[in-house]
C-alpha cells in the first residue's frame, strides 16, 4: 500500500497574500452572441498562432454548432467547420483541439442527420472529426461505426469524446460510451452503458457500412484499450468507469528497461472493500499494433459483450488511497511533456484539493500544491517540465515541481474577479490561454484570454 507524502509548504500557505507575477492579461475573443469553449483541450496551433475553440450554445452540446479558430495577435476569427442543417437535436460540434505536428484540428461530431429524441447527439452516438486548419471546411471523419451485427474489427459501435491527437500525430485518444451494450443494459434493465478509454491508429482505415448518420469513410483503425465492468470486484483493481485521459508525454514514456512505450493515463472507478465507489489513478500501456485480439475477447465486441482490448494492452493501477483520510482521486490526469511524471487532484489531510505528482512508472505520490481552501482545477504541465498551472479560486497559480527545495513553491500569475477555466500552455511554453466568463454587452460570456510566462522555472 502506498502512503501519501503530504509536505505542507509556508510558500503555499502565504501566496494569496505575498507571492505574485501578476502577468499582463489579455482578451482575444470579444464577441457578445456566444462562448467560446477552450474546453480542457490541446487548443494552440503547432506555431504557437492561433488557439481553436468551439461555440457553445444555449442548449448545450447538441446546439454547438461552429469550429473555428482565432488569431492570438490579432484576434481575427476563421471559422472552420459548420455542419449542414443543424436543429434541436444536433448535430452537435464541441471540444475542439489542433494537432501538435500539422495544422488539423479535431472535434465531436453528433449524427450527421438529426431527426428527432431516437437520432440525435447523445453520447453513445457521436464520433471525431478532422478538419483543415486552413479555413477551407474540408473534414475527415476519425472512427469508424457499426452498430449492427456482425460487427466490424476496427470500428467502434458508440460515441467519441475528448479527441486529442498523439504528440506524433500517429494517434488519436478519446473516451468511449458503447451503443450496443447501452441498448443491452436497456433491454436486461442492467447499467451497461459504462464510459472506457478507446484509441485511433491513423492511416488504416477500415470498411464500413454506409448510413445515413455517420460517414462510411474514416481515417484509421478504433480499438477500446479498458475493458469496464458494471461489478468490479470490491478491492480489486477492477473498474466500472475510465476517464480523465490523456496521452502520457509528447512520444510516451520511458519503461524501466529503458524501451518507450506510448500510453494513457486515466482516473478509474473501484469499489474499495466496502464496495464502494473508489476513483483511482491508472495507466494503460498501448502495444504498436492494436490489430490482434486480446485475452478478453474480440476488439469488435459481440451482442452481450463490450469491445475488448486488444493483445499487448498492460494496465496498471498508480495509486491506493482506500486507507487515506480522504480517499479518491479526481479530475483529469496529465503527463509532463517528457512523461515521466503525472499530475492528478486529491484531498490533502484538511480534505482540500490539491495537486499531486506521481512518477509514471510507479512510486510514492507527492503533494504538489498547498494552497489554503484547495485548487478548484486539474493542473496543466509547462512543456519545460519545472512548473504547472492551475486555478485556486480567482487566481491562476503556477508551482515549481522541481525536485529541491523549491518543489512546491506557489505563485499567483493573475488574480481577477471571475474564475479562470480552461487552461492551455503554449508549445513554447511562454503563452498560457483560458477561458472566463464576462460581462460583454450585458451577458455573462465565455471568452478566450491569454497571458504571458516569462519565468521559465
């Protein structure tokens, strides 16, 4: 059983009154008729020039309805990508990220064709979508669908969410909610509709059936690489739920034996001995070549059976928290660039949020952050490795997690009178970006604003 180190640092206590950059502040978007959702995703263009955003409209998700991207010294907005015909029901276009390595950017995309309550966007049905940075429209859909017996190896039969491209373009990350087995659980009147992590290998596409929802063309072969279950074992390592994901490092990590291995990291839901619900921190290892079958069962799935992962996946669990003050893990995981360490939310013994950093091949997690009243967001690693970025409050909050005496040192980069949300970091690591809500022509508004890091450190 790991325990928690839990070192409470004067610096963290002190800096809402004392420790400040106060980094200058500026506003990119400035329209009044919609927000402007950043949305937790890898926004800024490989140059550093641009940062892509969705709007967000009124009814949420479905009514999403335009991809575009804005000019960071300029503020010149191109849109990118609206769906034909939208109406009540979708389709739906959100949570947008720009490739690290090329100028595309990738979305959800809900059916194509809305018709009404029984084909609209939901999340067992949508999938991802990448379009030409360029303004042009041109898109290509991500995953391929099937949802009718027999099933086809490398599609998916639900929905995609939370895209985000491999630091070498290779991959395409997202969670994944099953149809199939969604519309089992119905029929048995079993939960069954359990979200789990799934991954694109660009450029082998595979062959679909056409319909009229979602596209027969797609770029790559889609696997499920967690297998979920609705009755985890109480004090396994089994899970109900994965979320939380992201890719670990630009190009994965570096395994004991000294091979790189690409992987994502994940929050998944136990049931500790008690049998309850228990969120823990976990990475899973992906192989290569995602086209063999699994121990577990096919890739494609079967009428009672999820999509299983496929040979070469290795999971593991980072952390045991069943026995803390305050066990559970929360939020979004995140891999430093090198990826060798990953950050993740958790109750200190005040039973405040606060960041801590685990090494990714396993270790003892370490508290990051000490911030008085606790952080009210995930962290976001600066691309040097040396300090992250997160929100306390009002206050964006930059930390050293160099291994030394600074470790741990906390910082106020901007104080202003709405919550920060959203944060991103620049490739250069010298620009961070996020949304907050304000006033604009006397509507609360979601905008997009950036400000400078200087430090480095």
């Amino acid at each position: 059983m790991q325990r928690l180190t839990v070192g409470i640092s004067i610096a963290g206590l002190l800096l809402l009154a004392a420790s400040r950059i106060e980094a200058d502040e500026r506003q990119i978007t400035k329209g009044a008729a919609h927000n402007h959702a950043l949305d937790n995703n890898d926004n800024f263009s490989p140059d550093d020039k641009f940062l892509v955003y969705a709007i967000s409209g009124p009814g949420g998700l479905a009514d999403a309805r335009l991809v575009a991207k804005v000019e960071i010294s300029t503020g010149k907005v191109t849109p990118l990508y609206r769906p034909e015909n939208p109406n009540q029901f979708g389709p739906g276009v959100m949570a947008a990220g720009f490739a690290h390595d090329r100028n595309e950017v990738i979305f959800i995309h809900g059916p194509m064709n809305p018709t009404g309550p029984e084909n609209k966007y939901e999340k067992h049905a949508r999938v991802g979508v990448i379009a030409n940075g360029d303004g042009a429209g041109t898109v290509k859909f991500l995953d391929a669908r099937d949802i009718e017996a027999p099933y086809t190896v490398g599609a998916l039969r639900g929905g995609t969410h939370r895209h985000e491209f491999s630091g070498d373009g290779q991959w395409v990350g997202f969670t994944y909610n099953d149809a199939v087995m969604r519309a089992h659980g119905l029929k048995t009147g079993k939960n069954l509709d359990l979200r789990t992590i799934g991954v694109t290998k660009l450029g082998q596409p595979v062959t679909v059936p056409k319909t009229p929802q979602f596209a027969e063309r797609n770029e790559g072969f889609s696997v499920v690489v967690v297998a979920v279950t609705p009755d985890p074992k109480p004090g396994s390592d089994e899970i109900s739920n994965a979320a939380g994901d992201s890719w670990v490092g630009q190009n994965g990590y570096v395994r004991a034996d000294g091979g790189r291995q690409i992987a994502r990291a994940f929050i998944g839901t136990t049931r500790d001995k008690n049998n309850q619900p228990l969120d823990e921190l976990y990475i899973v290892d992906i192989p290569d070549d995602i086209t063999a079958p699994g121990p577990l069962g096919p890739l494609q799935g079967t009428d009672t059976n999820p999509p299983m992962p496929p040979a070469g996946t290795s999971q593991r669990r980072l952390t045991h928290t069943e026995n803390s003050a305050h066990p559970g893990c929360q939020g979004i995981a995140r891999s430093s660039a090198k990826g060798d360490q990953i950050s993740f939310k958790m109750k200190d013994a005040k039973g405040q949020s606060q960041i801590f950093i685990i090494p990714t091949i396993g270790g003892t997690p370490k508290q990051a952050t000490s911030i008085e009243g606790g952080v009210t967001s995930d962290a976001r690693f600066n691309p040097s490795g040396k300090v992250i970025a997160c929100v306390a409050g009002n206050k964006i909050l930059i930390t050293n997690i160099d291994p030394g005496p600074q470790f741990g040192k906390t910082t106020v980069l901007n104080d202003h009178t709405s919550a920060p949300f959203g944060l991103v970091w620049s490739h250069d690591g010298k620009t961070l970006a996020y949304n907050r809500n304000v006033e604009t022509d006397g509507k609360q508004i979601g905008q997009i604003f950036v400000a400078d890091y200087k430090d480095g450190k």
